[in-house]
C-alpha cells in the first residue's frame, strides 16, 4: 500500500503547523489556515529530499537519553578539568570507530550524541569503509573510546531502530 505523497511525514506537517502557531502567538483563523497550509506543503515540496521514516521501537528511548544526557554532564567537568587545569595535558586523538550501524538516520543520530558530548567530535563517516572518525580530546586508549562508543550509543541505536537481529543476521 503506497502512502499518499501529501501527508506521508505526518510528524513533520504537525511539527510545522505548531511550529507556525507559537511563532505567531496567535489561534486567530487566518493562522490556523496558514499553519495547516505550511504543514501540508512544505513537506510536499520536501518530499523528494526527505528520506522514508524508519519504523522506531520507544521503549529503549528513555534509557539512551539518560545515558546521552549524564555522559554529557560528566563530560563537561571533565573537559573543564582538562581546559583549566593548571597540571593538565591532554592526549589528543583521532578513534576509528566501526560501524554495525546501516540506517542512515540511526547513524545520523550516533554521529550527532558523539559531537554533543563535550570532548569528542565525529568529524566524518566513511560509508565504503563503514565507520565513524571521532576526535577525542583526551585519549590515552583508543580502542577503549571506540568500545564505549559502540556499547553506550551503537546498540541502544540499533534496539531503538530495531536494527540489530536485521543487519547481523542474529536471531535467525
């Protein structure tokens, strides 16, 4: 059953249409007409360069968020000891972390966690040789950043795109 091409990002037309809303801090009837016009043709324009929504599993959401958002929080103190410290030298590299990964959304994302936490940057993903390089401002084991990388943001990745029993072949 093929989607209709006007509604076939149903998140992105309501985001926009709300979007629209608030920036007019107004209900006002001409609003509502333009914010429902805004959510149906923008994406329609856009419909050619948008990719086809993934199908997503919620449950493990939660628990990467909180790990994303406490391995933000630690990394800042960390890179503020490293910045500030009078005694401090850092170690930096660049980490070669391979890829399990094939969505390119869900690799997207893996790359963006990897630039938000405070002193580590994913500067390119190199999709022949399916990998990500990531530089670290302090570290002294690479392979160890590499195996946190992929056990902390990788695998709750590939649970929420349901990607792990898919791609590697497990569980069949």
């Amino acid at each position: 059953m093929k989607k209709s091409k006007w509604l076939s990002h149903p998140w992105l037309s309501g985001l926009l249409a709300i979007s629209w809303l608030l920036l007019q801090h107004t209900m006002a009837p001409v609003h509502l007409i333009s914010a429902m016009m805004i959510g149906v043709v923008v994406p329609r324009l856009l419909h050619d360069f948008l990719s086809e929504v993934a199908p997503i599993r919620f449950a493990p959401v939660p628990r990467l968020m909180a790990v994303v958002l406490w391995d933000i929080v630690r990394s800042n103190f960390t890179v503020a000891r490293l910045v500030l410290g009078p005694m401090s030298r850092p170690q930096p590299a660049w980490v070669t972390v391979p890829l399990t990964l094939r969505n390119p959304t869900a690799i997207s994302l893996l790359a963006k966690i990897i630039t938000t936490t405070p002193g580590t940057v994913s500067c390119t993903i190199d999709e022949p040789r399916r990998h990500i390089l990531v530089h670290a401002l302090d570290c002294s084991d690479p392979v160890q950043i590499a195996i946190n990388i992929k056990a902390r943001y990788e695998r709750p990745l590939m649970a929420i795109y349901e990607l792990h029993r898919k791609e590697t072949g497990e569980g069949q």
